[in-house]
C-alpha cells in the first residue's frame, strides 16, 4: 500500500506557484531585435458552471485538467444507471471534479483568511485543490457500478475501489506533467491521503498534526461533512430536478477551526444546526430516489451482467480481433500430467492429463496480464494504460458490434435500450445485512416456494438480490456524536444527543434493505406468487396488494374452478397465497 503513495521521486522545491501573483508568471525572452520580448505563462483560467457560478483555476489545476486522465471523466456518468431512469441526469464526474476542487479551495481560502494562525499556507491550499480535483480519477464505467457490482462479481480482486486507481493515475499526471518542480514528497503524500486515506488508520504524513483539520475538506472521516458531497448533493439535485435545502455556502461562511478532542477540527456556528440537518436529509432523499431507484438499480444489474460476458472478449478500440472466441476460464483441460503443481500461465494443448480434470483456472500472470494479450475488463485495473479506454462508452462498443463472441452481451444490452427489464418483485426492510451464503439459500427457497413444475421451472439464478444501505453518511452512527459547534462568544461545544431536535433527525442513522428482481421475462406470476409466500414464511412485511389475480394467481396447473373474489387493500398475504 505504501508504494501507491511514494511512487514519485520529487526534486527540491524551490517555490510554490500557487504563491505567485499574475505577473511573477510574466517573463522574458530576447527577440531577433535583441531587446526582451515578453512571453505569458499560462494563467488561471475561468470556467462558468451551473451550479457555482465562475470557478477560477490555477494554472497547474488547468494542466491537470488538459491530462487524458482528467478528460477521460467526461465519459462517465455521475450517477451511472440513473440517466437511463431520470433524462436530466447526463452530467459527468468532470463536472463534480471541478465543482469539487473549486468548493475545497473556496473553504480552505476562507478558513485562511479567518484564522491567520492556522498558518495556512499557499501550498496547503493547491494541494487541497488539486486533491479535489483528482479524487475521482479511478473512478470506472458508470462510477460506483464498476466497483460495486461489477468488479466483485467478477472475482477478481472483489475488494477493490476506484480510489486507488485514483492514485495510480495521479502517479501519472504527476510524471507526465513533472510536477515534481512544484511538489515535494510531501505534498504528494498530502494529496494521496486527502483522496484515499492515511495508509494507517489515524497516521497522517503528509502534514503534521497542527494542520489535521485539512483532511477534513475533501472526504470527511470523522463526521461525513466535506465539500465532495457539498457539490454532488447540489449537482445531482440539480440535474434530477429533486429539491436541496443546504446551503453548502453558508456553511463554508460559519466554518471556523478549534483544538479539540487533541487534534484541530471544523467546527461550524451553533445557529447553523438547521442547515446541517437539511444536508443530512439531502443525502438521503438522494440515495433514496436516485442513487438505489429500484428501475436504476435493475438497468445496472442488466449492464454488469453484460459487462461479465463480455470480460476477455470486448476490444476498447471498437472491434473484436479474430480467433479470439474461445474461453480462457472454466474450461476441462484433457491429456495434461498434473502432479501437486499449481496450474497457471499454461498452454493447454497437445498435453496428457492423469486422473485429474483442472477447471476454473486463473490463467492470468503474477501482474494481472492476460498471457495471451487480449484486453480484460476486469484485469484493466491492473494496467492504467488500459483502464484509461475503460468509459460509459463500452455500452455502445458492446451493443453495436456484430462478432458472435459478444452476442451474448449485446442481447442483454439491446434489452436494456428496449426497456426488458428484470421484474421488480419488492422491497424487504432488513436490520442485517446477509451474506453471501444466506442470499444464495434465499435464492434457492425463493426457486422452491411454489409446486409449478410446468415450462421453464424457476431456478436460484433466476433471482437477483441488490442490498440498499441509507445513511447519513456515517453508517450507523449518529453524526452529531462527532460534530463539534462554536456560540457567539466562540466557545466549542457539542449538542447533547437529548437536545437534538427529533423533528429533524431520527433516532435510527441507518437503513437496510434489499431488493428482490426476477431476471428471465417468463412465468413473472410465478415469481411474484413465490416472493410473497417466501415472505410470509419469513414473517418479513410486505406491502398490501389488491389484485390476487395478478401478484398471487393459482398454479398454472391448477384449473381455476371458482372465481376468486378481489380482496380489500388490508388483505395479508397469508390469505392471498396460502401456497
């Protein structure tokens, strides 16, 4: 882990640019007359956003920006799925990333001009830019889908996260840009542990401990308050047309740093407790109606299981190589010796096997390569060169190519634009989340609930489990626990839990649940009836129906001899599936 962080060898810092005024940029060169022409370095820039207004950038921000790496944001949607359920919902992590870094200095500018002994410096305000800025730069096709769903179902290296392909390419920008001229080791390490954390838990580098409080500005371990989510609850609200009450500026107003609990921490005014709650419920009512929206969630499960079939077989450049269909994984290799060795990085053919059949073999290299030099999905998080073509584009590489090896997922993907959707059958509250091993029982007694044993019986595989967890941002943990406040007189303090008002935060800072879709198009009725006797067997509620018609009609092998009669809307389920 420690290599992700010092990977970059810097030179002596001679001074920091973030420093200089306008015309410290301005030098001169000698022209054919002799007498000195003046040459302009690249200047701050200004870009006008919609939800900020102008953002001006320094100048080592807007090379940053200018990188393949920084510009490869444009492609990929915030909030994923989503755009195919809310159309406003096209904006990229581009934008985020720029809202982001510009928020991170506007709060870093005001506590440095507030608080003078803080000794903020001009390179503590770039490096918390620039770690705004470059937060998000790992991030892979349709954001948190790739790590979330995609990169765990495909086994291979499920614990990953897009942070620390963040890293990674920071790595690169800061080679292919030399920033080296302007950044030192530590600086370096600052940005690295703004953006994915300390590479011990509670053991920061970068700056020392009078200056613990910066961390706080871009992802907020202590109490989930940072400008990350100030600008992505303004922006997604925004495009998805869902109302946000926080006022992300006011609260950059009020923020003034104490000492307290031994280390230098934000704090905000008493007064502005109001807003703080609004902003607790932005997120929410954000992951309630967009981020986990049952249609959104369905449409990424259809894309990750078209991504898994398409692992090994998709080419970034838009066309599939010939003699490139057969399956490295899951295959019986025949006629090979076997003897107590591990089987890998070998070829397969024209070799006697011995009383042992090897299946399931990873066959990719100590570095994640593919021996046979074809690009992976999956494995790309071990090249950034790779990594690099990985967009929200490869929708439409996959959905309109035309090679047999990608029918597969091509089909599923053409479901998508034509709206074949997995069946959503229904929401179960749960106070823990199940593992693995308990979802795929579930699966298997959902299959089993029923006696139909007509066409195309259901199995366990034809059930999808997607577990939603809304929070407050800090799991289950009260968030004003950890909130320290200042009065008039500038005395922090913290509100007792008694004294924080019930009308505006709950007493429970988490909620799980899980949603349960049936993914073939046929015998839905089946799978509806099944998961509601599955959840009267479970003592789980589940919402009233209306129609027994049509959530819990007779086995279809059954004649219907008498007319069943419409029960009200408080009928249990009991009585609706007695199967």
């Amino acid at each position: 882990m420690r290599s992700l962080y010092r990977t970059v060898v810097c030179q002596d810092l001679t001074g920091c640019a973030a420093g200089t005024d306008r015309d410290e940029n301005l030098q001169f060169a000698e022209g054919h007359s002799g007498r000195a022409q003046p040459t302009m370095e690249p200047g701050p820039k200004v870009l006008f956003d919609p939800i900020h207004g102008h953002m001006e950038f320094h100048p080592i921000l807007v090379k940053i920006i200018d990188t393949p790496q920084f510009q490869r944001l444009r492609y990929i949607k915030q909030l994923g799925g989503a755009y195919f359920v809310y159309p406003g919902a096209s904006h990229n992590r581009f934008e985020h990333s720029l809202g982001t870094a510009h928020l991170a200095g506007k709060l870093v500018r005001s506590l440095k001009e507030k608080q003078t002994d803080l000794g903020i410096d001009d390179r503590d305000v770039l490096c918390v830019e620039i770690a705004g800025l470059c937060h998000d730069l790992g991030h892979g096709p349709f954001s948190h889908m790739f790590d979330g769903k995609f990169i765990p179902k495909s086994k291979y290296k499920p614990g990953w996260k897009h942070e620390k392909a963040s890293l990674r390419m920071f790595d690169q920008i800061v080679v292919s840009l030399n920033l080296s001229q302007h950044l030192n080791v530590d600086d370096i390490m600052f940005i690295k542990e703004m953006i994915n954390g300390p590479i011990e838990p509670g053991r920061y580098e970068g700056r020392s401990l009078n200056k613990s409080f910066l961390y706080e500005i871009i992802s907020n371990k202590r109490n989930g308050i940072d400008v990350d989510k100030f600008d992505y609850f303004a922006r997604d609200c925004y495009h998805l047309g869902i109302k946000n009450r926080f006022d992300h500026n006011r609260y950059i107003q009020f923020a003034k740093v104490f000492w307290e609990d031994g280390k230098w921490q934000i704090c905000t005014r008493d007064k502005e407790l109001p807003n703080v709650y609004e902003m607790f419920h932005a997120r929410s009512s954000l992951y309630r109606k967009a981020c986990f929206h049952k249609t959104k969630e369905s449409i990424e499960l259809m894309i990750t299981d078209a991504l898994l079939k398409a692992d090994k077989d998709v080419n970034p450049e838009g066309e599939n190589p010939e003699g490139e269909n057969q399956e490295v994984e899951n295959q019986e290799v025949e006629n090979q010796e076997v003897e107590n060795q591990e089987v890998e990085n070998q070829d397969v053919e024209n070799q006697e096997v011995e009383n042992q059949e090897v299946e399931n073999q990873d066959v990719e290299n100590q570095e994640g390569e593919n021996p046979e030099g074809r690009f992976q999905i999956s494995r790309a998080i071990d090249d950034m060169d790779d990594y690099l073509k990985l967009t929200d584009d490869i929708f439409e590489k996959i959905c309109y190519s035309d090679g047999p090896e990608l029918a597969d997922a091509r089909e599923i993907l053409q479901n998508v634009l034509f709206r074949k959707l997995p069946k959503y059958l229904g929401n179960v509250k749960m106070t823990e989340e199940p593992n693995a091993e308990t979802q795929e029982k579930w699966k298997t007694e959902l299959a089993q609930q029923s006696t139909y044993h007509g066409e195309n019986p259901l199995t366990a595989d034809d059930f999808e489990f997607i577990i939603s967890r809304i929070d407050f941002g800090m799991r289950d943990q009260n968030p004003m626990e950890s909130l320290y406040v200042y009065n008039k007189f500038n005395i922090p303090f913290k509100i007792p839990s008694d004294q924080v008002s019930q009308f505006l935060l709950p007493n429970e800072f988490s909620e799980k649940s899980i949603n349960v879709y049936y993914k073939k198009m046929d015998n839905v009725e089946v799978a509806q009836r099944n998961f509601y006797g599955w959840g009267r067997r479970k003592n789980l509620y589940l919402p009233p129906v209306t129609s027994v018609h049509s959530l819990c009609p007779l086995p279809l092998s059954t004649p219907l001899s008498t007319p069943l009669s419409t029960p009200s809307v408080h009928s249990s389920v009991h009585s609706l599936c007695p199967f």
